[in-house]
C-alpha cells in the first residue's frame, strides 16, 4: 500500500494488508504477506493441504500436521494395533514332576523341576536346619561351674545360660533374689493372715501331725517316699500336714482332709485339687538341681535306715528304680 520512514530508527516501514484476514498491518519486511503466524499457517494450510491416506481403512483424510498421523480416526488406530497383536497361546496342562521332599520326606508333586522342598515351611525348616549347623559347628564349648548349686557344667550351642547349669537353679536364684525384697516380705505378712482366718473358718477338729505321721505309716502320699521321724531335719524334705483338698479351694481342716508329705512335695502341688504324685526318678531328668535335691533325700533315707536299724524298707529307692545320680550335667 506504500512506505514511510521512521525517524527515530531511520527504517522504512511498509504498510500492508494481510493475504489471509484482510487487516491491514505494517512491516519493516517487504516479503512479509500476513500480519501474524497464525494467518500464516492457516493459508499454508488450505491452499497447500495434502490429503494422506488412511494405514488401516484406506480412506482419504486431511488434517494438521498429516505428516505425523497414519490413520483417519482414533478407531482405525485402535483397530489397527488390535490387529497386529499376537494370539493368545492355548494354554496347555503344565508337566508334573515327582519328588520326594528334602527335608520331611514326603512325596510331593510340582510343575518346577528345580523345586526340592513340599511346601514353604518345609523350605524355612529346613534352612533354619541349616543356619543353627553351621553355627553349632562355630560354637566353642566353655566348662564354668553353676553360681547356684556349684556343679560343674559345659556350655552348649544356643543355651543362653551361662551361669547356671539348669533352669531350675536360675529359677532359684531369681526367687532369692524376689524373697529379699520388701514386695514379697508384705506379701507373706498378707499370706499368713489369709492362712490363719481359713484354718479358722473351716476348721473342723484338730489334727496332729504325730498322728498323721503314724496313720500314713511315716511315707509321704505324695511322692511315696519315707519322710524323717525328726521334724526339721532339712528344710526341703521335712514332713508337713498336706490338705488333699487345699483350704482356699474349699477343704475343711480335719484328718480325712489331711495326709503327710514332705515339704518339698507339698510346695509342687500348690494348689491342685484331688490327688496328686510325683515320680523323683522322673523328675531328676529334668536338670541338675532336682537331682541334687534327691541326693539328699537318698542321705536322709540312709540315716533313716541306720537309725531305725532296718535294712529292707519297703520304699521306692535307688534298688528299685536304678538311677544315675551325678553332680554334673
């Protein structure tokens, strides 16, 4: 349409009016035809589209950027790509493999050919199993002497006792540990009181522990061994009045409620009702120091025997059980 100069930049600029919307505009570029890019792409686009031809459906299509796009619509795409996906395989039945199981021995059958254990708790068995080996073979055995009872004792691989030679004697020198304590001091002022008012409440006639001792013939009814004439003799195997039904389970104080046993026994039993036994020959299997408990009573039954001047008492001893009884695990 013409130019003018700029004064300021001393430019030429030429006024125009644009190919595509018709506005005028002005330009410090004479080749320019459009007043903005936006004009531009919309003339490149209609007067020099090009229609392309769909990949899938063969129709004829246009659209921007058509250069970049191989089908005419997003179904042809879809259509398309579904096309060229592969079959699903026919699934076929999996081939089974007979095996015999590592570590419990059963016969077990499994589509894997490496699998060597039944189930899962087999295999954490079985490498428990061997972990606990490995560090049995590591463990170096250590010979210490009981803090408790003085005995003698090797350190085995996993025992977390390294002061006592069994449970009972850490048992026992954690309730020496708790009887000296004011806790427990209170608690037997509270258990002699709630003992007396019972043997108060249900008493029912006297009973004399001489009595008891000759009706049951001197054998606590318990273990069914003999128990010393001498009251005090030793603290353990001493001779007690048991109740057979205990007072706070209901019992009455009389002599059909009552039967002798040693102190030691009558402690195991607690408070269970109705009959009650223990087999010593038994029980020292179970740690050193019930086996050093029945070495006392084999001394008391000795004693018993010299003083008595028998030779054949009709009890359960060593004769008639053999037991093996030593000082050390």
């Amino acid at each position: 349409m013409g130019t003018t100069e700029n004064k300021k930049s001393g430019r030429t600029v030429h006024h125009k009016i644009c190919e595509q919307c018709g506005k005028p505009f002005d330009t410090i570029y004479k080749a320019n035809r459009f007043c903005c890019s936006t004009c531009g792409s919309r003339h490149y686009a209609e007067t020099q589209k090009k229609e392309r031809t769909c990949a899938y459906c063969g129709k004829k299509f246009w659209k921007p950027n058509g250069h970049k796009i191989k089908y005419c619509s997003k179904e042809c795409r879809e259509a398309a790509i579904a096309s060229r996906r592969k079959p699903p395989k026919e699934k076929s039945e999996p081939k089974l493999y007979k095996k015999i199981c590592k570590h419990c021995g059963k016969e077990f059958e499994t589509k894997y050919s490496h699998q060597i254990y039944c189930s899962r708790e087999c295999g954490y068995a079985a490498t428990l199993k061997q972990k606990r080996d490995e560090w049995a073979d590591q463990h170096v055995t250590q010979v210490r002497v009981c803090k408790e009872c003085g005995a003698v004792f090797a350190t085995k691989c996993g025992d977390t006792r390294k002061q006592f030679c069994c449970k009972a004697c850490a048992d026992k020198n954690e309730r020496r540990k708790e009887h000296a304590t004011t806790r427990h001091k209170e608690y037997n002022k509270r258990y002699r009181k709630q003992r007396d008012q019972q043997l108060k409440d249900q008493f029912v006639e006297d009973v004399s522990y001489e009595d008891i001792y000759e009706r049951d013939e001197g054998i606590c009814q318990i273990c069914g061994l003999p128990v010393h004439p001498v009251k005090g003799i030793d603290n353990n195997w001493d001779g007690t009045i048991d109740h057979i039904i205990p007072l706070s389970k209901g019992g009455d104080h009389s002599m059909a409620n009552c039967q002798l046993s040693h102190r030691i026994c009558n402690s195991l039993k607690g408070q269970i009702k109705g009959s009650y036994s223990i087999d010593w020959y038994e029980k020292i299997t179970e740690g050193n120091y019930w086996r050093l408990k029945f070495m006392r009573e084999l001394e008391l039954i000795e004693a018993m025997k010299k003083l008595s001047g028998q030779r054949n008492i009709a009890i359960a001893t060593d004769e008639a059980a053999p037991v093996s009884i030593s000082t050390t695990l």
